[in-house]
C-alpha cells in the first residue's frame, strides 16, 4: 500500500512541498485548545474561552475563499507571504495578551485577524499536487495523501496542545503554533519551483510537440463559457447543493467546537487535563486511517460495463468507433471509454473461455445473444454484432471449451443479438456510408491535428463552468496543432521533379528567378535596372548576379530553387532578346529586351 504513496512522493519532489505543508498546517489544529487551555487558566472562564476560539475559526471560515481567489490570480508567494506574516503577528499579540489577562475585546480582535489570515494551507498543498502529477491515478493517490496528513494534524496537534499546556504553561501551544506557522510558511513558500502559476499568466495548452505552431481550446465548442461570460453568473452560494452543504457543515463545526470544550472541562474535573488531546485525536484516527486505504487503491470507474461484439474473423475492432457508437445502443450519455476486457472481468463469467468466446448452440440455451425481459441469456452480457453479420449467415464461432469451435452457425436461426454495431476497421474497398461507392485508400501528410481531451484533466483541474441555467457543468477539452515546417514539406513532396522544387506560384518565395549568364557589365546593369522595374510593380524578384559562378551551375541552382518563372540573360542579349522559362513544364520562349516587364507580369499573372 505505502509504495503507491512513495511513488507520487517522488514525482518531481512532492514530497518537499507535502512535508512543509503539513508544518504549516500544524497550527491549525494546535491552536485552538492551545487557545481554550490558555484564556481558561488565565480568565478562569470556559466561555470566554470557547467564544474567542469561535471568532477565530468564523474568520477564517469567512475569508479562506477569498485568499483562494487572490492566490489564484497573482501567486502563492505573494500573496500568502504577508499574509502568513501578518497572522503570526495577530497570534503573538493574541498570546501577550493572555498572559497579561488583558481586556478580553483585545482576545477577540487578535484572535479575529489571526483566523482571518489563515487561509487555506492544505489547499496550497492540493494545487500543488495538481502540477506534480501526470494521471487521475496519481493525482486521486495524492489528494488522498493530503487527507490523511490533514486527519494525522489533528490526531497530532491536540497532543502537543495539551501535554505542553499542561506540563509547562497553558499558553505554550499557542508559542509553538506560531513557531510552527513561521517555519512552515518559509519552507512551503520558499518553494518556486512547484508554485502554481498564477491563472492570469497561464498560457493556452500546446498540441503535439510535431507540430510548430498550436493551441487549445477549453468548453468544445466553448458554448458554456460562452454563456458563463455573456450571462449574469449567479452566486455558487445561492445552488441549493451549496445551501444544504454549508448548513450540514455549520452543524458538524457545532458539534466539533463544543466538543472541545466539553472534552477539556470533561479531563480536568477528572484531574487529567493531558487526556483531552489524546480523546480529541482519537476523532481523526478512523478518518486518517481510511483515507490511506482509499488513496492505495485503484478504484475502477463504478459506471463500467461489460458487452460483447461478434465482428468477422478477418477483422480487427476500431475501438474509436465503438466509442463513438455504443452510447445509444447501452443506453449511456456522455463520453464514453472503452477497452478490451481484462482477466478480471472474464473470470466473472466462467462460461465464456477466452480465446473461444462463442454466442452458443441454439437460441433456446444461449451464452450470448439478445437479452429480453421474457429471457435472458446465460451470461446477460449485451451482445451487439457488426453489420458485416448478416441475418441468415453462417459462421464459425468458440464454443466456450477450450480447442472446440462450431461450425455453420446461422445468425438469426442459432443465435440472436441486441443490436448492430459498426465496431470493424474500415479497409479499402469497403461500401462508403454515402453509398457513392467503395472506398479508396491514398496517402496523405498530416497538416494539423486534434486531440480530443474529453474532461479527464477537465475533472483533475476542477475547471468548471456556469451554463445558462447557472448550473456547473465541467468542460470539454480539445486542443489542435498546425505544423508549419510540415506543410513546407508537404508542397515539397508534391511539387517537385528530378531536379528539384517547382513552387505553386501563390507559395513561392519569388515570383520570378533572374539568371544572368553573361559576363559583360552591360548585361549586370541591365539585370539590375530590370530587377528595379518588376519590384516597382509588385513582383519578388531573385537575382543570381554572381560573377565566378559557370552557366551550368546557375542553371542547375535555379531549377533546384523551384522559381516559377525563371528568365535567362545569355547570349541572345546583344540581339535582344531574353529567354523566358516555366519551370513547372520547362517551356522556354524568346522574349524582346524592350517587351520583358510587361511579358513577365503577363507570364506571373496569367
């Protein structure tokens, strides 16, 4: 079972943050009968006493949510640092007032400011372990970690509240929880690396890491945060769910503060005032031993259910299009998962021998088929059969022995089915589902991606949404990608020949290729006043003018290159005249020196 917690522990070092999260939660559970131990001996009043501790728990109850928003949006660190300073500060004017017996508003004051800049350590923690984590799995193992440190706190903190208070003086717990607060809060906070970032930095989520340029979008078709920014979203507080939980948990603190003063009166009428720690930690030893069990194990998904497909021999199952079509036919709504039945699930149903799963004999006695409420079959496994199970078919199935299979078995005369479903591979040659004919397979280059997350980290984040019935609904991720440097070499592998790249021109780097192969300066003046006039009109121009470089080579690099349209400065310029080439179909033709921008526009437009 430790295992299970020893590996999230070692993820990316958690446990430096798990363990100086639970230093820093250690006051909560000090400080309260450390507070009731300490104002009672002094002010000799268990009610003055229960009161102040009151104050104090209210105020943290009341401003924990809002510390949570403010950490969320500008950090941890930030905004917890002077927070935790200020809270150490209210306890230790809390404490000299005590030992003072000062005027009891000023008990309640400390007492308020110290509660209200609490905040939440143990979901500090939590969002940690979001970022930590890679799986569900291990995120479920990790929070379940948390709530057992959270039950170990209180089965701790009372303990130390009271032997201290009692063995050296009532205000010595709440001495030790600022301790522990600052100490606590320097080790967890001084944690970067881990921090959460901060919602408002965050940036959108990357697609495949193939592909160059990505991002991601939260909600599907982002419909309901749509609406949640369109509409009037209205307070969590008001959902009747959240109504009867603050009501339920307003009676569970009742009950738990009055029980801790009930329980320190109780042990020092009896004379053994250090007992009353050990009974309050007792409460948490049943929950902190259950929370390890729940987070050691892997609970499978409770809506789980097993079917059975009969699909030609020859076949492979597509398990995407089972998922994609098995909702309506099971009757279940949502996203759907599914995989191959495992050892387990098959040792459940003897019947079935793996490797020779068959729907039986007959349809008077059959292991699998269609499941009615007038009969049932053997298994009461839903069976569904592709559409490639033709009714009045034969077949050859498992007979449910090992090594034995039947023969000729007739759909619809020795067995039946719930349903069809398309659950084959789809091969080249099958019907398409328009009807237009067989399918045919070709290669193709995958220029962008979708994934489609469904709501796993969804869930794992808490992200949710208002839809327009002020409802919270968790949203659907996707995220896309758009590879760039594959679609270059996409238009490459599709346009090119022996010699290399021939460009389309709405894609090409320039629209024209200027090859100058004579030597003389005439013909170099020349190029570059043309060069001028076509880039004066628009046109990219590439001009090859090096000087040292043969006719042969300029000729080869400019094929390479792939410029739709290449013009040559040769020979034929002293006559006047230029040659003007497609590299897509290496036609060549003359042109006049005194015609050349408006045939080359002509060739670029055309």
């Amino acid at each position: 079972m430790l295992s299970t917690y020893g590996e999230i522990l070692r993820l990316n070092r958690a446990w430096r943050f798990s363990a100086a999260g639970f230093i820093l939660r250690l006051p909560m559970s000090i400080m309260p009968i450390s507070m009731i131990l300490s104002i009672q001996a002094a002010y000799g009043n268990y009610t003055l006493a229960g009161a102040v501790s009151a104050i104090n728990i209210i105020a943290l109850a009341v401003t924990a949510p809002m510390w949570a928003r403010l950490v969320d949006r500008y950090g941890q660190l930030k905004v917890m640092g002077p927070v935790f300073a200020v809270s150490a500060i209210a306890t230790t004017v809390l404490l000299f007032a005590t030992l003072e017996v000062a005027s009891t508003w000023i008990l309640f004051v400390s007492a308020g400011i110290a509660g209200a800049t609490w905040g939440s350590p143990g979901a500090l923690v939590r969002a940690r372990w979001i970022r930590a984590t890679d799986t569900v799995a291990q995120l479920n193992s990790a929070f379940a970690l948390e709530a057992a440190v959270d039950e170990f706190v209180y089965i701790v903190g009372p303990v130390v509240a009271t032997v201290l208070g009692t063995a050296l003086h009532p205000t010595t717990g709440v001495a030790v929880s600022v301790v522990f607060l600052i100490l606590g809060a320097v080790l967890f906070l001084g944690q970067r690396s881990s921090e959460p970032v901060p919602v408002s930095h965050r940036s959108p989520a990357h697609g495949d890491e193939a592909a160059d340029a990505s991002g991601a979008v939260g909600g599907g078709k982002q419909t309901p945060a749509g609406a949640a920014a369109s509409t009037p979203q209205r307070s969590l507080l008001l959902l009747p769910a959240m109504i009867v939980l603050m009501l339920t948990y307003a009676g569970m603190g009742a009950q738990f503060g009055a029980n801790d003063i009930a329980v320190v009166a109780f042990t020092k009428e009896l004379g053994v005032p250090a007992l009353s720690g050990v009974l309050l930690a007792m409460f948490s030893v049943g929950s902190f031993i259950s929370a390890l069990i729940y987070g050691a194990r892997t609970w499978r998904h409770p809506l789980w259910k097993l079917f059975a497909v009969g699909v030609p021999g020859d076949r492979e199952v597509d398990l995407g299009r089972v998922e994609v079509n098995i909702g309506a036919l099971m009757g279940i709504g949502g996203e759907i998962e599914v995989e191959a039945a495992s050892e387990e699930d098959l040792k459940k149903f003897p019947q079935l021998v793996k490797g020779y799963i068959g729907p039986g004999l007959t349809l008077d006695q059959p292991m699998l088929g269609e499941n009615t409420e007038e009969r049932q079959t053997a298994t009461g496994i839903p069976f569904f059969v592709d559409p490639r199970v033709v009714r009045g078919t034969s077949w050859v199935t498992g007979a449910n022995e090992h090594g034995k299979h039947v023969a000729n078995l007739v759909y619809g005369r020795d067995f039946s089915a719930d349903g069809v479903l398309e659950a084959c591979e789809v091969r080249e040659g099958d019907p398409a589902p328009d009807g237009s004919g067989p399918l045919i397979a070709a290669r193709g280059i995958e220029m962008g991606h979708i994934f489609q997350l469904g709501r796993k980290y969804a869930e794992a984040l808490g992200l949710k949404v208002l839809d327009q019935n002020g409802k919270l609904q968790t949203v659907t991720m996707g995220s896309y990608g758009i590879g760039v440097t594959r679609a270059l070499a996409a238009i490459a592998e599709g346009n090119h020949d022996e010699k290399g790249l021939i460009w389309p021109r709405n894609l090409a780097p320039a629209d024209v290729h200027i090859v100058i192969t004579n030597k003389d300066t005439q013909s170099h003046e020349y190029a570059e006043t043309l060069s001028a006039e076509l880039e004066g009109t628009g046109v990219q121009v590439l001009l090859d003018d090096r000087l040292k470089t043969s006719p042969g080579v300029k000729f080869g690099d400019a094929e390479l290159l792939g410029v739709p349209t290449i013009l040559v400065i040769g020979r034929g310029f002293k006559d006047g005249t230029l040659e003007l080439k497609d590299r897509r179909n290496g036609e060549a033709r003359d042109i006049a020196v005194s015609d050349a921008v408006r045939e080359i526009l002509a060739e670029i437009r055309s």
